[in-house]
C-alpha cells in the first residue's frame, strides 16, 4: 500500500535505535494521545446508537437513499466549513506522488462506500445486535492492519488485552451467538453482507490514515463525500423523503448529523492515536449499543428490544471494559498510560 524509504530509525514506542529501516513516508500519529482518545471515544459513543436510528429507517426508506441523504447533508455541512480554507488544507508531512495519492483517495472513498451500502443491506436482514457483533471484525482488522502495514508495536499486555476483550465479547453475547447458529439459511447473506462491510472498513481506514500525511482529515472526508455522492445518485430515490412521516425525516437527519460527526471524530483521532489503540477503543461499540437498547426499552417500552443477558455475559461485559483499556491506553514496553481520569 505504501512505498518504503529505508533509513535508520527510531521505534515510535520507546525511542530506542531499532536497527531497523524507518518509513518516512508512513504517517506518524501526533502524540496527542489524551485528544486521540477523546475523539476515537466521541466515535464510539456516535456509533453505537446509529444502527437503532437506521434499523426504524429502513421501514420507510431503501439503504442507498439513505446512504445518499446522509453522504449528501455531510458534503454539504462540511464544504461549508472548509469554504473559507479554500476546501483543501496541505498540511507540511512528506508529499506523496501524485499518482499514490490519487490511488490512496480512490481506495478510501471505495471503501467507505461498500462499507456503507453493505452494512445497511447487512442491517436489513438481520438484528442490530447481530450485526454490532459481526461489525465489530472491522476494529480488529483495523489493529492488523495498524501492526503489519503502520508497523505500530504491540506490547505484551496490549496482546494479552486483545484475547482478553475477544473472549470477554464472546462471553458478552453467549446468547446472541447461539441465535447465530441456529438462524435460518436466509440470514445467512446478510451475515456475509456484514463481513464484508467489516472488511472493507478497515481497507478504508488504513487508506485514510496513509493520506493523513499530506492532507487534513476534513479535506479528504470532503472529497470522499463528494465522490460517495455522485456513486450513490444513481442508485437513490431521493424524492421518497417526500413519503417520511415526521419519526422518519427525524431519524434521516440524526443520520447524516452522526455520519458527519463521527467520521470526523474518527479521522482525527488517527491524526493524534495509533490506529491499532483506535482500532481497539471501537470495540467498545456493541456494549455502548446494548446500553442504548436498553435505555430505549425504557424510555419506549415494546418499540427497542434489549438483549438477553446472563450471568456469562456480566462477566464478559468486565472482560470487555479490561481488555479494551489494556489494548487501547498501554503506551509500549514498561510504560503504561496514566489513569483515564488524569488525561481529562
């Protein structure tokens, strides 16, 4: 994905000589890790109450319109913002070639839009529990891909921290997993839809933060929006907004509201955060979506259906919280990040 300029280098954990050829090419995160922090935990929180939004949706409206109304309100709000920037701001990193930016750019807005016509298909075949659960491959494909393409390290309790969440996420929705095995064949297209927009989420991600090197992360979500748009009009029917009752042209604008919000959230935190503590901070998003599930439940009782939860999954629950913080906040080999509460 990247090319290579090979010269001693520094490991950006621990500053010590490697012996290994540094990327100067490769995108370095700030350092501001405190501020990565905040804002990948801003996307987190946008995202687990997004599929309750688009699940009432799809009853009124077909997801590529969605898709189209929530890319097209996002173009429109943040071209107005980046006006008086002149709408693409440099920023003073290595300059790639034109041709590998252009690739870059093309791969990134590829790969938000399957992410985004996938994920929704995916949506409409099964529950929002079932698809936060399988969506949730795209943050570990994310730290993959932060370790073999961003060469980001992983301590020894970052990896312990990872096993960790996965069999705590596993406990977390012991239930929801046997109602997997046991769906019928016709699910089975979504949960193959829902794989794929994890996939190639993480294709997207990895893209944009290469691209964080030569160009501001509202420039180049500006620019994917813009090309979202003119892939999806085709394929939409906006006029069908005219059939939104009141609930439903609600639920459209808190849609393309969050989809602007947490994808700039998101794209920052890769400009201040390694993308593998990012990765690991979005796997909190199937527990944030329980929690507003069940305050939905409460607040409108028969309309959102919480998840079952058992003593097993309690237990995963704290797993969950534990491996994440390990994965997420460790700074590298003997050093940890101080307390969450003394970063704020």
């Amino acid at each position: 994905m990247q090319s290579e300029i090979h010269m001693p280098g520094l490991s950006p954990e621990t500053g010590v000589e490697t012996g290994r050829p540094a990327q100067s090419t490769l995108h370095r995160a700030s350092g501001r890790w405190r501020l990565g922090f905040a804002l990948a935990l801003c996307t987190a929180l946008l995202w687990s109450v997004l599929p309750l939004a688009l699940k009432d949706l799809l009853r009124q409206m077909d997801a590529s319109t969605i898709t189209w109304y929530r890319l097209s309100v996002s173009a429109v709000l943040l071209a107005a913002w980046l006006a008086p920037k002149g709408f693409v701001v440099r920023k003073g990193g290595a300059a790639a070639g034109t041709r590998r930016i252009a690739a870059l750019m093309a791969l990134a807005a590829l790969g938000l839009c399957a992410n985004y016509i996938l994920y929704l298909m995916g949506l409409d075949r099964l529950t929002p529990g079932a698809a936060q659960v399988l969506i949730q491959l795209g943050p570990m494909f994310m730290v993959m891909g932060g370790v073999l393409v961003f060469r980001e390290k992983l301590a020894l309790p970052q990896k312990a921290g990872v096993a960790v969440f996965v069999l705590g996420l596993l406990l977390f929705f012991n239930l929801r997993l046997g109602d997997l095995a046991s769906m019928p064949h016709a699910y089975a297209g979504g949960l193959a839809l829902i794989v794929a927009a994890a996939f190639v989420w993480a294709v997207y991600s990895m893209a944009q933060k290469q691209l964080l090197v030569s160009y501001s992360s509202s420039s180049i979500m500006l620019a994917i929006y813009v090309f979202a748009c003119a892939v999806f009009l085709p394929l939409s029917a906006p006029l069908d907004v005219l059939r939104l009752d009141a609930v439903g042209i609600g639920l459209l604008a808190f849609g393309a509201l969050n989809t602007l919000a947490a994808y700039g959230c998101f794209a920052e935190s890769l400009n201040h955060w390694e993308a593998s503590r990012v990765g690991a901070v979005l796997t909190i998003v199937p527990l944030l979506t329980l929690f507003a599930q069940w305050a939905g439940n409460l607040l409108f009782p028969g309309h959102v259906e919480s998840e079952p939860l058992n003593a097993a999954g309690a237990a995963g629950a704290a797993m969950v919280v534990v491996g994440s913080l390990l994965a997420s906040l460790w700074r590298g080999a003997g050093k940890s990040q101080p307390p969450i509460a003394k970063s704020q």
